[in-house]
C-alpha cells in the first residue's frame, strides 16, 4: 500500500529533474531552471514535514490525576 510518504519521495526527484528538463525543453537555459526545478521540490518536502507532519498514530494513554510534586 503507497501511502502520502512514499509518494512525496518519489515526487521529489521527478519535480527536481522533471520539471527542469521541461523548462530546459521549453526554452529557458539550465541555470535558470534548475533552482526553479530545486523550489518545487522543496515545496513538497516543506508540506510533507510542516503542514502534513508525520505523527505516531498511536498516542499514549494520559491518566486524568495531576502530576505528583516532589516537595
């Protein structure tokens, strides 16, 4: 089963050289397109870790009494 994860690792080296090529193709000259290509790769790395976190899908268990206090 391919999850979330698994396809933004397979989406970053296709938007790097993907999306460079593209532009090398259209017209632009590589020094341009390759930071344009390397932004959108950054892009779905920064989605994947900031507004898509990975988070434990198993969370403890938090008793309801209040901490105990050493003093």
């Amino acid at each position: 089963m391919t999850g979330y994860y698994d396809i933004v690792l397979g989406l970053i080296p296709v938007a790097l050289l993907g999306i460079t090529a593209a532009l090398s193709v259209v017209g632009l000259s590589l020094t341009a397109a390759i930071p344009v290509g390397a932004f959108v790769a950054m892009a779905i790395i920064g989605h994947a870790m900031f507004v898509n976190a990975p988070a434990d899908s198993a969370e403890e268990p938090r008793s309801s009494s209040p901490p105990m206090n050493a003093d």
